[in-house]
C-alpha cells in the first residue's frame, strides 16, 4: 500500500504535469506563434523539396545506381510529394490562421523529413563516405544549435509571463 507521503508527492506530480500541459496548450494555440510556425514550415519544406530535386537531379541519367545512390533516389521518391503537399496544407493553414491536428498530418511531416535527412546524408556518403559522416554529426549539433536557441527565446521571462502560473 502506498504511504501518504507517496501519495502526496504522486499527486503533486500529477498537478505539476497537469499545469505544464495546460500551460504548453495555452502556448500552443497563441495565433502568432501558429503563424510563426506556419511561415518556418514553408521555409523548410520547400528547401528541403528543392533540395531533394537538385540533389536527384543527376541520378535520372546514371544506370546502374550504386547503394547509396537508390537510397539517396528512393528517399527522395517518399520525401518529395510528402513535403509538396505539406506545402500546400500550409497555405490552407494560414488562410485559416491555424495548424491542423491531424496525427495523419503529423506522420508525414516526420516521414518527409526523416526521408529527406536519408537523402541528402546518402548523397553525401555517395560522393564521400567522410562527407556523410560529417553531415550526420553536424545536422545533430545543428540541431542542439536551434533547440538552445530556441529555448532561450521562447522559455524565458517574457514568455512566462504571458502565461501565469496556475495555483494548484
């Protein structure tokens, strides 16, 4: 059997989560930010799908294909629709001043760039087994780059402040 003071710290950690996602659902239907991730989301997804076509560009003509070069291709093959039509649910999204909730919506968007990554990290490793290593080490720190980045911005007092702490 649990204990009071078990219970007691069960339940503030209960009431300690709950204020978190009740504060992080706050932040997440703030239209400006919504906007705001909207306009990142076209950035990427198009980048990424230009990049993909620039990238698969010269394996149209090249028979046979080594490894990396079919996984560089077939990356693409998924990462390419997935991110156009991305694309065109964002400018949905901003005509109606919001983001969609679509778990299927948000499959794809990890598959798109999950495919993507693969693709361009094989087009590296096709041209240099050292550039793809590169790659993949450095597209990690980037992204540490950006979430401290971020975290810095959006997490500290200002932001907070936009949203008081509910009493428990």
């Amino acid at each position: 059997m649990e204990d009071e003071t078990e219970r007691a710290q069960r339940l503030a950690a209960e009431a300690e989560a709950e204020r978190i996602r009740a504060e992080v659902e706050e932040a997440t239907s703030d239209p400006a930010a919504q906007q705001e991730w909207i306009r990142q989301s076209n950035l990427m997804y198009g980048g990424l799908g230009a990049a993909g076509l620039v990238v698969v560009q010269p394996f149209l003509t090249t028979k046979p294909l080594d490894l990396t070069a079919t996984i560089c291709v077939v990356a693409f093959a998924v990462s390419i629709p997935l991110l156009a039509a991305l694309l065109v649910l964002n400018l949905q999204e901003e005509f109606r001043h919001r983001v969609t909730t679509s778990r299927l919506v948000s499959v794809a968007k990890a598959i798109a760039q999950g495919s993507a990554f693969i693709g361009i990290t094989a087009a590296f490793w096709h041209i240099s087994i050292i550039a793809g290593i590169v790659f993949v080490l450095v597209t990690f720190f980037a992204v540490g780059v950006h979430s401290s980045g971020y975290m810095h911005l959006e997490y500290d007092g200002t932001f907070r402040s936009r949203f008081p702490r509910r009493k428990p």
